[in-house]
C-alpha cells in the first residue's frame, strides 16, 4: 500500500509539470469558455473536487480561463 502512494505521488509530480503547458481550451471540450469538474478529470487534470472549487475563485462552479491557469501554478 506505501508503495502505491508513493507511486502515486511521483505520478502526480510528472503530470503537474506537464500540465503546465495544458492549453485552456483543450481541458475545455464543449469550448463554452468554462471548465467544469467533469472537464477537468476527463482531460486527466490530477484535482480532487475540494482543490477545484478552491481553484474556483468565484464559485460558479466552472473554471475561467483565469482561475483555469492560476491553479496550474
Ligand atoms: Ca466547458
Ligand atoms: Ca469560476
């Protein structure tokens, strides 16, 4: 189980990294400006719920392009 999470953890380093050149629109599959919780798992974004509504700076439940690149950071 140690090494599991271990795993998992390297895991998620080498996608943050790469995630940071993930493009807005290609998270963004119906293109509406917006990037739901849905969206982001699909496009493989490591984000639990808690740390997208975090990233969620208004709170109306999908990411701008702003908020979308802030919690890339
Ligand atoms: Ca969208
Ligand atoms: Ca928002």
């Amino acid at each position: 189980m140690k090494k599991l999470i271990l795993a998992l953890t390297f895991g998620t380093f080498a996608v943050s990294s790469a995630l940071a050149e993930t493009s807005f629109n290609t998270v963004d599959a119906d293109a509406n400006g917006g990037v739901t919780y849905a969206e982001a798992v699909n496009a493989g974004m490591p984000w639990s719920e808690e740390q997208f509504n975090n990233a969620d700076q208004n709170a109306d439940g999908v990411l701008d392009e702003t908020e979308f690149k802030a919690a890339l950071l």
